[in-house]
C-alpha cells in the first residue's frame, strides 16, 4: 500500500463533491480516474497530495494514510515554473541538493590540498558527502537531465531557451519532464494530454508506459486511459467502484449492465401487462360478438409476442456481438450494430405497445 484513503467527504458552498470515499493506491498500480465533470476528479487529487483537505465529522473519518515509503509526483492542471529559468536550469533545480553537495567536496578538496594539517578535521565530512554523492548517482545528473528531455521531445537546442518562451503543451511535458528527474514512486496527474497537440500527447505516452512506479491520472482521453491504466475507477456523488482493466473494459462490463438492467425492467413490464391483461379478462363479459373479437385479439396477441421474442433474440445477438474486439474496436461496424439496436428497440417498444393495448 502506498496510499490509503478512509471515508472523504468534501463540500463547496453547501454541496458535496464527495461522499464517503474509501481507496487504496497499492505499489504498481496505473489507475485512470474518470467521472462526470464536477464530480471531484481533481479534489480527490489534492486531497491526496495535501493541497486540499477533506471534510471531517469525526476523528475516525477524512483519513489519508500514506506508507512510509511513498513519494509523490504531482502534475495540476495549471502547472507552475520560474518563468525565468532556462530550460536546464529548471530541471538542474531538481538535483539541487546533489548540487549543493558537489561545491562543498570541492571546496574541502581544494582546502586539503593547500594545507595538509586539514586532512584530519575534514575526513569525516568528506567522506559522509562522498557517500551521499555516490549514493544519489551525482556523477549522471546532466546525462539523466539530457536523457529525459530528449524522450520529451526537446533537443540541446532547446536546453538555454526560458520557459516563457515554451507553449502550453510543450510546458507541460517539461513539467512531467521534471517529476520524472525527481523520481518518485507516485505519479499523479490532472489531465497530463488535455489541449496538446499529437506529438506531445505520444511523448507523454511514452513516458508514462516507461515509468515504473505506480500512476494515478484524471483523463479525458479515452486512448491515454487504453493505453496505461490497469484499472479505472470511476467517481459518482454516491461512490467509487474499481474496474480491473483499460477503459475497453470498463466499457464492456457498464454497457452488460445497462443491457441486464433493461432486460429485468422489460420482463417487469411484460409480466405487469400480463398480469393486468388476465384479471380483466377474467372480469370483463364474453358475448360472442365479444368472443369472436378476443380470438381475433388472442392470435394477434400470440403473434405480436412471437414477434417481440424475434426481436429480443436478435437484440441479444447484436450485444453480445458488440462485447467483441474485433467489433468495438471497428467504429464503423460498432456504430452500424449500436443502430441496428435501437432500431430494433424501437420495433418492439411498437409491438409491445399493441400488445398492452391489445390486453387491456
């Protein structure tokens, strides 16, 4: 476990945003997070990062946990820079500490070798910054640096220019550029692809597939979503429920329940029409006028649900078709098939409004 969320609940003016959240960010995950616009994506981010805090009624509730090995990432929306900087020197402020450490080796190098009474008094601490150094890799800074803004997309033409002279999406795969040289073992991101142009979006993608630490991102972005995620949780007002696979999936397993969900509401108003239609059959009075009318309604009713158990079959047929790779993953057949099950919808919603009429 990397990160442990325990019943938030957030308020803006009087309405919640989220209600009794419980989740867990386990080592390796590659979660995309979806929802509704305003459903609180992005505050359920800052609350996790710390920019935000949750709404608490008691001490047991509004609790973020993290293991004492977790480290976070964090990619807003409206990322921030020193405008200023050069491109170098914002990613070298990453390794600043490193950089810190590298002066002062060389300032007691130099000491020690101007007078060699020092050797003694600044052995220790030559050694512990020695360590430290080697230790974080120092000596591989500036090729970590090149390497990670070439896999961006940006070139050692590029390393000088200032960061105001970057666009919007240029800035923010310099953004991510430097979340990935501070290395944690949590990515988050709000909307890493939002507005970016094709060649942004794949660098980013690519980046994030080489990433191997674990990853939270909110997308729009329903082929970035394919791409990384192995889960994705999806945000109501009422709660969070976790679907183990890509956005396909996910998918695949809401348009089942929509199709099951339909199926139970039409047996229920099948079965209500029926049961409707025998007790006034039984009520009603049969005059042979009245009898020669009712055969005809009973064969016409016979037929017409013949006719309605045609179409269902055919339904099934066409939804289970659509669960397919082969088929969702062809727009053109997809949307063909997703017609032709309206259409068919339509036909029997016709045929059992006869029907109920014929009934009554």
């Amino acid at each position: 476990m990397l990160v442990s969320l325990k019943d938030i609940n957030k308020f803006y003016n009087g309405s919640q945003v989220l209600k009794n959240i419980n989740l867990t960010i386990d080592e390796n995950d590659r979660i995309g997070l979806i929802g509704a616009n305003g459903c609180g994506k992005t505050t359920l981010l800052r609350i996790i990062t710390g920019k935000e805090f949750p709404d608490r009624f008691t001490d047991a509730d509004g609790i973020v946990s993290f293991s004492s090995r977790t480290s976070v990432g964090y990619l807003e929306q409206m990322g921030s820079f020193n405008k200023e900087n050069t491109v170098w020197n914002e990613m070298k402020c990453v390794f600043a500490e490193l950089d810190k450490t590298a002066a002062r080796i060389r300032e007691i190098e130099k000491a020690m070798s101007e007078n060699e009474n020092l050797h003694d008094s600044l052995a220790d601490e030559y050694s512990g910054l020695m360590s430290f150094f080697e230790v974080n890799d120092g000596y591989n800074t500036d090729v970590k640096i090149k390497t990670i803004l070439n896999g961006m997309g940006f070139s050692e033409k590029q390393f000088d220019r200032k960061i105001s002279s970057f666009s919007g999406g240029e800035k923010t795969r310099l953004a991510i550029a430097r979340l990935l040289l501070e290395n944690p073992n949590l990515l988050i991101l709000d909307e890493p692809t939002n507005h970016l142009d094709l060649a942004s979006k794949e660098a980013i993608e690519e980046a994030l597939e080489e990433f191997d630490g674990t990853v939270i991102f909110v997308s729009h972005d329903r082929y970035l979503i394919n791409k990384i995620a192995s889960k994705v949780i999806e945000i109501t007002r009422d709660k969070v429920e976790c679907f183990d696979g890509n956005f396909d999936n996910y998918l695949n397993i809401t348009l089942k329940r929509q199709i099951q969900q339909q199926n139970i509401i039409e047996m229920q108003k099948q079965k209500a029409a029926a049961e409707k239609a025998e007790e006034k059959k039984v009520q009603a009075y049969r005059s042979k006028e009245q009898r020669s009318l009712e055969a005809q309604k009973r064969n016409r009713i016979k037929q017409l649900e013949a006719e309605m158990e045609e179409i269902q079959q055919s339904i099934d047929i066409l939804s289970e078709e659509i669960t397919r790779e082969e088929i969702y993953t062809d727009f053109e057949v997809m949307s063909k098939k997703c017609s032709e099950i309206d259409r068919l919808k339509n036909l029997a919603n016709e045929k059992f409004d006869e029907w109920a009429e014929l009934s009554e």
